[in-house]
C-alpha cells in the first residue's frame, strides 16, 4: 500500500493522486462513499450503473433474447400497472 499526502483546499476539497484514481477506475461524477472510522477518512466507490447491470444480467439470464416490441410492451405494461396504484 502507498502513501500520498493530499491538500485540503481553502474549499475543504482535495485532489486525489492521479495514479488512485487510475487504478480504482474514477470518471468524472463518480459517486465516493465516505466514512470516518478510527480516526481517519474512508472513501469508497459506489458501483458504477454499468458494473451493476453487468452483475444482475450476470446473475438472470435470459431464456431468449427479446426484441425491441417486446421490451416496449413490457414497458408499457409497467407504465400502466404503475399509473393504475
């Protein structure tokens, strides 16, 4: 594990090194979790929307795939089920 000392800005905002946020994989809007804990700060990213889906597709596979009808009348259906509440 490497040790970087960061700045605090007159902001309270601080620039993280460019080689953790390569290594962690940040764009820009990336949502951190943080955390105090024993004393000192945590930041945690959240999953990305991308790695989420990949993850639940990953998990529910399709019997087959569906077309663009398909899709749109389920949508559909759930706009109505939804509207009906």
């Amino acid at each position: 594990m490497s040790k970087q000392f960061i700045t605090v800005t007159s902001k309270n905002q601080v620039t993280l090194p460019s080689k953790y946020v390569k290594q962690l994989r940040l764009t820009n809007n990336r949502i951190l979790q943080t955390e105090i804990r024993n004393g000192k700060i945590i930041l945690t990213p959240e999953p990305d929307v991308e790695t989420v889906m990949q993850q639940f597709w990953g998990k529910h596979k399709a019997k087959r795939t569906l077309g663009d009808d398909e899709i749109n009348q389920a949508l559909r259906g759930t706009a109505t089920t939804r509207a009906k509440r």
